[in-house]
C-alpha cells in the first residue's frame, strides 16, 4: 500500500469497507491535480468517525469513489473550550479561525460587540476550518457559529460553562491557575477593544473570569492565540 499523504474531509459516514463518493472540486483535486489513480491511498475523516485510509476505486473527471479500509486514528476531539471572538479585518479573522482549530477549540463563536465594524462571511470561515483540520491532522473541526451580538449570547448563557475574558484593561497576574477545570469559553475583543458598558456587564458577571494577557496590549488575533495557549496548559489537552 502506499503511504496517504493526502488528508480530506469528508462529509458521509466512514467505516470499513464503506464507499465514499467524491464530487467535483475533490474530484478535480484529487485526480487531476494530484493525479492520483486505481488503488491510490488517502486519509479521510468527517469530524465524527476518526481517521480511514481510503483506496481510490473510480476516479472519474467529476466524480470518483474512494473506499475505507482500515481506521488510522481515532475521533480525538478536543478540550470542551469554546472561542468566542468579535470579527476583525478579514485575513486576520481568517488567522484566528484557523489557529483556533490547530489550538484545539471545540466550538467557534463570531460575537458582535458594540465597536465591532466588520462583517464576515460564516461559510467561508467555516470552510477555512475545514482546511485547517485537514491540515493539522485533527479528526475534529469545530463548528463555525453565524454572528451572534454579545449582549443576546451572553442573556440565554449556561451559567456552568465559564468564561475567560481576555481583559486589556487588567493590569497584574493572571488568575487562571486558581480557575476550576470543566467547560470554558474565552472571549477576545475587537481591535477597539471592550465598551465600558460592555466591560461593567462582563465584570458582574458570577460565571466571568477576567485575565491578563501581559504588560504589552495585544492585537486580538495574537490574543485568541495566547489565551488558548495559556488555557490548554493550565486546564486543557497540554497537561
Ligand atoms: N484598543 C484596545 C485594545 C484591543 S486589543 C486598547 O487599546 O485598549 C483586542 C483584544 O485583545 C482585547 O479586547 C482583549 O480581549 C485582548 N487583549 C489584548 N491585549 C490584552 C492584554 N494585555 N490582556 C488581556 N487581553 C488582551
């Protein structure tokens, strides 16, 4: 068997002898880009199944059929942490949804805050997490949420998962160390940081616990980046 160096997502159930059938842009990827041909192998995974190597049976112009043969990975999903982030430039939205899924969050949140200016488009972003899965060899892609306003989120919030504010305002040490283990969200503000509306709310909050990031302000994808690197030490899948 050759060795599968390519790695895609899928959406249809994988299990052993299970045919896969790829349409056009794989299709196209696939065995004209790549050129793959008859009894080629590739990694396949749909975000629930693990990963499978896959053999190529038909490998048409606009269509082929892959089938699965043996599982290579099983489904390790990651840490139950969400991100919460209000939208920036567009290729710095990008950045974070991809580092968000290398990083290991479970769940991706688009939040609209009061100086939020930019719009985004969730399909693409979604997209863009299917590619950093692929990419990272996660068996997971976390779920890209549409827009929701801060203020509407944070009204319907179960109040067990916690929520780790990137707070730009707070000087000092952070106090994550002391924070209880179980379901988190963190929330990274816009480039115009936190309204004082905003902040008073959030500081009122039982189930909110601010954090440092440091002396220096951060752009808020450098942000997303260091506040999931310092929950996944402290309360995460690096221990
Ligand atoms: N314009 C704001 C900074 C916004 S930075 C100001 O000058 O104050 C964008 C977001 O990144 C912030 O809302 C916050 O969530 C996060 N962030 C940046 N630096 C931070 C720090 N040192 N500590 C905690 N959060 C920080």
């Amino acid at each position: 068997m050759t060795e599968a160096r390519i790695r895609l997502y899928v959406d249809q159930p994988l299990a052993a002898g299970q045919p896969v059938a790829v349409g056009d842009a794989q299709a196209n990827y696939l065995f004209n880009v790549m050129r793959l041909s008859l009894g080629a192998t590739v990694k396949l995974f749909n975000g629930q199944d693990g990963e499978w190597l896959a053999g190529v049976e038909h490998a048409g112009k606009r269509q082929g059929i892959l089938r699965c043969t043996v599982q290579s990975a099983p489904l390790m999903p990651p840490p139950d942490l969400w991100l919460l982030f209000a939208p920036i430039k567009k290729a710095r939205t990008d950045f974070i949804v991809e580092k968000a899924v290398e990083m290991g969050a479970a769940r991706i949140l688009p939040v609209q805050t009061r100086f939020t200016n930019e719009r985004i488009r969730e399909d693409k972003l979604r997209a863009h997490a299917v590619e950093a899965a692929e990419q990272c060899e996660a068996t997971y892609v976390p779920p890209v949420d549409d827009l929701i306003p801060l203020d509407k989120l944070l009204a319907t919030w179960t109040p067990t998962r916690r929520i780790l504010w990137a707070d730009e305002g707070l000087q000092g040490r952070t106090a994550l160390l002391q924070a209880p283990p179980g379901p988190w969200a963190i929330l990274i503000g816009p480039e115009g940081g936190f309204s004082p509306e905003e902040r008073t709310k959030l500081r009122a909050l039982p189930f909110v616990t601010p954090i440092s990031l440091g002396p220096r302000i951060l752009r808020a994808d450098t942000a997303a980046v260091a506040a999931l690197t310092l929950w996944q030490t402290t309360l995460g899948d690096w221990l």
